[in-house]
C-alpha cells in the first residue's frame, strides 16, 4: 500500500517536472523605463518620471508617479538635448547626461528550473560606470504594482556597473516569472542598495530599465 502512495505521488509530480524541464529559457530585450512608463501613460512624448533637468519656468509640484519635485526641474524628455545634465527631484546632480540615460538597453535571459525557480541573467551597457543598481521584479496584478528583489530577499539582488558601464549578473528567482512580472533595473543615485526597497522615488532611486515578461 505504501509503495502504491508513493507511486501515485511521484507520478503526480511527473507534469509539474515535466513542464519545467521542457520550457525554454527566453531571452527578453530591456527598454528604458522612460518609454515604457510613456507608452502606459500614453504620452505624446517620451518622458522620465524619474530624473529631471533645469528648466527655470518649472513649479515646484508633486507629478508623475506621485514623485514631487523642487522648482526649477522639469521631467527629463527623449528629445532634450544629449549634453542636458540631468537632476533628482531635489535638484540633486546625478553626474549623466540625458543622452547617456536615455543609451542604457540590454538583455535579460530566464531559465525555468525543474524546483519552480528561475535563473535571471542580465547583460546591460550603457550604464553610469561604478554606478550601483538592483535588479527588482514588477507584480502587475497587485494594485498598486509591487515591487519584489529578483532574488526574494534583498540580500543578492544589487551589483556594480564596471568602468565601461557594462554589467552581467545572474541570481535566481524564487518563482518562475509569468506576464504580470517584469524585469526592473533600479539606479541608487546615493550610491546606496535598500535591501528589499527600491529607495524613495525620483531622489535616491530611478527605474531605468525595464522587461516585461510575455
């Protein structure tokens, strides 16, 4: 009777073992989240909700993403000009340019194990070279939109661009990721992680790219 229950048990794991095993990894383009956010918002133009540049005529106002901003900064756009220095929402310098923000772009592999979790492989360029950056997951079908480190707890989700702004990092998901996940490179402008947080919004941390999961 035992070994019957044992059998049962094992081929009732067979589809759950079977499915994993026999998923393909995929590999999946970033997009910078200036053009995702813009798209979602539908925006004529493309805007960063997260980083800013000089513009004396700007009010000091609380806007996009709920993030307020001191006078005299005004959202980054696609279209300024490459050589626009770029600011926090407190006026803060972030030491890039609009051009190399708007650059960054990558790739990001997920690779489905056999226990349910999944290998998360990245390979970015054009970041802020030394910059410091974690990889967050986006969970589309909690309202509002959650936020998770890629690796579940905070403790191996961040990581160091080189001195050429390329970086490759792998860690494993707790979950297998599904289409209401998205792959979320935060930039720490303090040049500090936050474990599990991103850091506050448009002052110490900005979304810069993003893959959402088909």
């Amino acid at each position: 009777m035992r070994l019957i229950s044992l059998l049962i048990g094992a081929v009732s794991w067979l589809p759950v073992f079977a499915h994993a095993q026999t998923s393909p990894a995929i590999t999946l383009p970033f997009e910078t989240h200036a053009v995702y956010f813009s798209r979602e918002v539908t925006s004529p133009t493309i805007l960063d909700p997260q980083v800013f540049v000089h513009d004396k005529s700007a009010q000091a106002e609380r806007h996009w993403q709920g993030i307020e901003h001191v006078a005299g900064v005004r959202n980054a756009k696609f279209d300024d000009a490459g050589a626009t220095d770029l600011y926090t929402a407190r006026g803060t310098p972030l030491g890039m340019t609009a051009g190399q923000w708007f650059a960054a772009g990558g790739v990001v592999m997920l690779k489905p194990r056999a226990d349910g979790r999944e290998d998360v492989t990245v390979q970015l360029h054009g970041l802020k070279p030394g910059g410091k950056f974690s990889l967050f997951e986006n969970h589309f079908d909690r309202q509002p939109t959650g936020f998770t480190p890629v690796d579940g707890t905070g403790d191996g989700n961040s990581f160091v661009a080189d001195p050429n702004g390329f970086a490759n990092v792998s860690m494993v998901a707790p979950a297998r990721m599904s289409h209401a996940n998205a792959v979320l490179v935060v930039y720490h402008s303090d040049n500090e992680t936050h474990g599990s947080e991103r850091g506050a919004m448009g002052e110490t941390a900005h979304h810069r790219l993003i893959a959402r999961v088909p």
